[in-house]
C-alpha cells in the first residue's frame, strides 16, 4: 500500500511517512506578538539552516489549561492577528489548535492545519467541523485513546470527503501525573498510510504534575524522540520558547533554540538512514 501524502502546495511542503522529515515547532501559547515574530523569525533561521521543513506552530487560546487562573493566550481574534503576521511575513505554514466548532470558520481563514487537541479526539461534531474545511487536520492522539482507536476518528474525517490527515503520538496516561509512549502506537497509527507526527515535548509532560500546572522531563525528549524517528514518521513536534524557564505554558518541557539546533541534525540522521535502507 501507498503511503499518502498531506501537501502544503503553497508553501512546498509534503508531509508522508516515506518523505523527509518536518519539523512542527513553536511555543505552546502566544504570549505576546513581540515574542512570537522573534521565534518565527529563528525558527525559520534554523529550519533553513538545517535544511528542514518547518510549520510554526502556536496556540491563540489554550482552553485545556491545569487551573483556572493558568494562562491562556490572548484569545481567538487576536491571537490570529498575530499568526497571520507571522504567515505574511516569514512565509511559514501555520498550524494551530481549535477547541470548539464556532472557532474553525475564523481558524480556517489563517491557519493551513487545523490541530483537534488530544483532550478532543473523540468530539465528534468538531472533528467534522475541521473536516468540512478540506484543510488538512492533524489529530492529537488523546492520552486516554488506544492506538487502534484513532481509525474511527479517521472514518469521521474521511466521511467529509478530506483525506488530508495528519496522526499525532503525544503519550499515553500512566496512573497520575504521568505519560509514557508506547512506541507500538505509532506503528498502529502508520497502518492508517497517513503520515504521522511524534509530538517530543508534549510526551514528556508530568500532567498536573505541579499542582497548577503540568511539569515535564525535557532531559527524554532526545531518546523518545530518536526512536520514534527510528519508525520512519512523517514529522516532528517540539515546542520551542526563547526563554523556557519563563514560558507562561509547558516551561517544564520547552527547548530552547540552542537545544532544537542539537536535536535536528540526530533526527535527520536517523531519518535519512532509516528512509534510504526501506527505499533499498
């Protein structure tokens, strides 16, 4: 069977298993657009440095935040102001959460990918929301979803005539405060032919781990990440914050631009090894 390809014509960007790998990255949350064009503006240094594809990724509003008082992000108007300036001015693909269906018509209008959060996988009607759109819709897998489950999820997108999809691993729930990926999952999800994502910092989170908010292990972000890239996958995920000891969302997991300069040239390394024998 024929790997499927998820294209970003506009932007030259194909996204499949068999292809080369990409790189979604970006801090979880806007902070401010001030901050945000300075991560747009290395990000986009260091993918054409390293000669990666990149998508920038970041939230304009995080509604599945630990407490009540955590920050959110400057909300949907504004925070697509702010990723529309970052299209327009650095060329990149945006890709950005969407967290109930009266959001994706105004998502829809900035965005290139429309990311379903893994808390949300199974929300039928939003699913199929993003699904009208015929962008392309990457799926977090949930914490709590088997591998196997995430087959229904693309029936429900594939039901709205779109085969523009995109699979995330982000972990699976391991008693409290934990996650541990099962590499298992991505080979499951892979059976789908569509092209998969390892999301490296998101599975490396302690959830609620602080109390009021989520801690994370960053120091595992290279081993998870080197095996998942080991599987052949499509892309990797990583947030990424100028400073991440004082990132208002996931300080706990981010990498900071010197550590994602040490991290790509491993995984392309890997990638291009793994690809060039199953080409052999």
């Amino acid at each position: 069977m024929k790997e499927k390809t998820v294209s970003l014509k506009s932007f030259d960007i194909n996204l499949a298993n068999n292809l080369p790998l990409i790189l979604v990255a970006g801090p979880c949350v806007i902070e401010n657009e001030k901050s945000i064009l300075k991560t747009a503006k290395e990000l986009k240094r260091i993918s054409q440095d390293f000669d990666i594809p990149l998508i920038f990724k970041a939230s304009y509003d995080k509604a599945n935040r630990t407490s009540l008082k955590s920050f959110r992000g400057p909300g949907l108007k504004k925070g697509l102001e702010i990723l529309s300036r970052v299209k327009k001015e650095y060329l990149l693909p945006i890709l950005t959460d969407v967290h109930c269906e009266n959001e994706v018509k105004y998502a829809s209008k900035v965005a290139d990918i429309l990311q379903i959060p893994a808390f949300l996988c199974r929300q039928t009607d939003l699913i199929l929301e993003c699904a009208k759109t015929k962008l392309p819709v990457n799926v977090k897998k949930g914490q709590f979803l088997a591998p196997e489950d995430i087959f229904h999820v693309v029936e429900k997108i594939e039901s709205q005539k779109n085969h523009n999809i995109i699979l995330t691993e982000r972990g699976t729930s391991f008693g409290y405060h934990n996650l541990v990926v099962d590499m298992r999952s991505i080979a499951i999800m892979k059976k789908t032919l569509y092209p998969v994502i390892f999301d490296a910092t998101h599975s490396v989170q302690l959830p609620g781990g602080l109390k009021k908010s989520s801690g994370g292990q960053k120091e595992f972000v290279e081993t998870l990440s080197r095996s998942a890239v080991s599987l052949g996958i499509s892309g990797i995920f990583v947030e990424v914050h100028e400073n991440p000891s004082k990132a208002l969302s996931d300080a706990s997991n981010s990498l900071s631009f010197e550590e994602l300069k040490k991290l790509i040239p491993v995984l392309k390394g890997i990638d291009g090894l793994v690809k060039s024998s199953d080409k052999g």
